[in-house]
C-alpha cells in the first residue's frame, strides 16, 4: 500500500473531530459494515448516519461483514438515544429526525 493513503489517524467511539469552530463526534454503528461510523453535531443537531439508518428504514446487511441484529442494537444504542429533534442525513434519501424514526421505523 502506498504510504501516502495511509490514514493520519485512526477514529473511535467517542473521539471528537474538530475543524474551524465546528466538531463532529463519532459514534461506531456496524452492522451494515464493519466499521461503520455516524457523526453527530450537539451543537448543530444533526447526525450524519451514513447507510446505517433511513427514512423508514435501515441499510443493507446482507453484504460480507454485515449483520442485522449488530445493525440493530447500533441504532438502538447509538443512534435512538439522540434527541428526538435530531435530524438524520443519511447516505441516500431525505433526511428525517430520530424521533420520527424511534415512533415510525418499520424495523423497531
């Protein structure tokens, strides 16, 4: 691999990415993948959530690394317990708020 690609740093759960005057906290949530991250803005209230969760429903699991019931309790744990009026970009469709998806998400 060529050095260049190689990342400065690694990410974890909890760890707080910062530029300019903004941040972004990182929330581990696999299951669609392995690896898979969300980033949350406090401050901005929003969620970038990647393909974990949808509008009405969740990402792909069926993929190699994937797995529902992970996928599951990573949205359960990580995302769900976000303030209801948090808005959810994810990494297709429109946006929605965790509250709409904790009342309405089929997969709950």
């Amino acid at each position: 691999m060529n050095p260049q690609s190689l990342p400065d740093k690694n990410i974890s759960d909890g760890d707080i990415i910062s530029f300019g005057d903004s941040s972004l906290k990182v929330l581990e949530v696999p299951g669609h993948s392995q690896g898979s991250v969300a980033l949350y803005s406090e401050d901005g209230n929003f969620v970038v959530c990647g393909d974990a969760l949808f509008c009405g429903g969740i990402g792909r699991t069926d993929l190699p690394g994937g797995s529902y019931a992970q996928l599951i309790e990573s949205i359960s744990k990580k995302l769900f317990v976000l303030p209801a009026d948090c808005k959810a970009l994810p990494g297709h469709g429109g946006s929605t708020t965790i509250g709409y998806e904790v009342e309405n998400n089929p997969f709950f």
